[in-house]
C-alpha cells in the first residue's frame, strides 16, 4: 500500500524543484523518480500477490485487507501510467502513417508536374500539407527527435511561403498569354502583360534566393529550436544528400528566369516599335515591317525556346533521380 504512495510523493517533491541553469538537475530528477517509482509500484504489486498467496499459511486476518488495498491500488497507479503511454504510441504511429502518405503523395505529385501532367496539387499546398503532418508528428514525439521535426518544420514553413507567391506569379503569368498578340489592338494592353512577366520574375528570383540559401535557413531554424549538435549534424548530413535536387531546381529557376528575359524583351520590342507591326488572324502570327525588327523578335523567341527546353531537361533529370 505505501509502494504507490511513496512513489507519488516523491512526483509531487519533484514538480516543486527549481531547475538548473541548463536544466539538467531536473532532467535527470525525472528520469531518477520515474525509474524509482515504476520499481516501487511494480514492488508494491509483486508483494500485494505474494501475500494473498500466503493467506493459506497464516490466515487472511490482518493480511486479506492490506493486500487486496495493495493489489488494487497499484494495479490502478500501473493502469495509469499504461493506458496515457499505449495512447501515445498509437497516437505517434498514426502521425509517422500520416507524415508517410503525406510525403509520398507530395512526391508523386511533384513528379507529375515534372513531367509536364495537368491537373497537378500545386506545390504551395503539398508543402503546407507537409508542414502540417511533421507538425502533429513533432507534437506525438519528445525529446530531440521532437526538436528536429519542429525545425524541420520551420523550415518549410518558409519554404512553403515563397513557394506559394512562386506559384501565385506562374499562375498569373499563364493567364496573361504574354506572346499571345491576337487581341490586343491598343498600345497600353501591353501593360498587363509586362507587369505580368515582372511580378513572376521577382517570385522566381525570390524563390531562387531561398534554394540558394537553404542550408543556412535550415541551420537558423534548427539553431532556434536548440536541436543538439549531434541530431544537428544527423539532420545536416540528411539535409546533404538532397543537395544534388535542391542545386537542379536552382538551375531550373535561371531557366524561369531566361523565359521571363525573353518575354520582356518581347514586350518591350512590340512596344517600341508600335504601329510597326500588325496580327495576322489567318496565320496566327505577327507581321513585321521591314525595320529588323521580325529578327530581334525571333532572337526572344530562339531564347524562351532555348531556356524552355534547358528548363525540360533539368526536370527529366530531377524526375530519373527521385526514382
């Protein structure tokens, strides 16, 4: 009877320690109670059994009482501390089961936008899901792993955010149909087509900005959340292995980049030379006045064709090694 008693009092002392400086005197008080306590309660069982197995021999007066009251209230203080941690095992398999699906349909889906495939989630939102997932699952796990998985999470939270106005400013971009001349008949509805091209141009160099840094905004999130050195080195050298992806889809984004250069130049060019130029209708393709005007409009055009086609391959290759 005093077993569980004994082990719940030595809790209570325990929650009204002051921590360390660097909190480790009561780091290893709880790791020196719960380890103590669990051999109490487990002791305070084991001998609660042992008497009632006795009664034959000495009779149950003075023993029958103190043993059942024994028996039950350590089995009670067992339960207890069984049922909350069976909950969490099966609440933490759930989350890594979740995280799991979570990553590998972000990665299918990743792969279908590579390879050129409509209808694709876009990649803000396999990103956000992400997020969400390494956030349960941080909140099942403890100790370091949990402070990984925290940072982890940070980081493509940022990721998340750059993405989400890259994909906002490709969107855009597709709507305005930049090289598409067939209905603009007024000098100033080039207008939204530059502004177009600009915005999507500043998302990708933004986006292009945080690939570029990665590696040190992963060490900022990892470093706020204290993750310790050697899960820090763990998580960096996992961080590696990905680094040939992450330095392809900083190409992939010169290649954005290139495109958007040509379809300024475009742009500009039409603009310049207003009245110069007309839409034919029938050939769906623009007429240039003899000014050498059509060859600098063909050199935009050999160079969206170019950065496209570098911009295919960089993909094709993501793609092979993601297999």
């Amino acid at each position: 009877m005093l077993a569980p008693l004994l082990a719940i009092t030595m809790a209570a002392i325990l929650m009204g320690m002051q921590p360390s400086p660097d909190g480790s005197g009561v780091q290893w008080g709880k790791i020196a109670v719960g380890g103590i306590g669990t051999l109490l309660v487990l002791a305070g069982f084991v001998l609660a059994i042992i008497a009632l197995s006795v009664m034959t021999r000495d009779g149950r007066r003075g023993i029958l009482g103190f043993a059942l009251a024994g028996l039950i209230l350590n089995a009670s203080v067992v339960a207890l501390g069984v049922i909350p941690l069976v909950l969490k095992v099966r609440n933490r398999a759930r989350a890594v089961h979740n995280a799991e699906n979570v990553a590998q349909q972000a990665r299918e889906e990743t792969l279908k936008e590579l390879r050129g495939e409509k209808g694709v989630q876009p990649a803000s939102q396999r990103l956000d899901a992400i997020e969400k997932s390494m956030d349960d699952l941080a909140a099942q796990s403890t100790g370091d792993k949990a402070l990984e998985l925290k940072a982890s999470s940070g980081y493509l939270h940022r990721l998340q955010v750059v993405s989400a106005k890259y994909t906002s400013g490709l969107q855009e971009l597709e709507g305005a149909r930049v090289l598409d001349m067939s209905g603009v008949e007024r000098r100033e509805q080039l207008t939204p087509k530059r502004d177009a091209v600009q915005r999507f141009m500043a998302s990708n160099e933004e986006f292009k900005s945080f690939l570029t840094n990665a590696e040190n905004i992963f060490k900022e999130e990892m470093v706020a959340m204290k993750v310790p050195q050697k899960t820090f080195d763990q998580a960096l050298e996992g961080f590696h292995s990905k680094a040939y992806i992450n330095n392809t889809l900083i190409k992939i984004r010169d290649t954005d980049r290139q495109i958007g250069e040509g379809m300024l130049g475009v742009v500009d060019l039409l603009d310049e030379h207003w009245g110069k130029w007309t839409y034919n209708t029938e050939r769906k393709r623009l007429v240039f006045a003899a000014d050498g005007s059509l060859d600098q409009y063909n050199a935009f055009l050999a160079k969206i064709k170019k950065a496209s086609n570098e911009q295919k391959r960089l993909q094709e290759q993501v793609v092979n090694f993601s297999k």
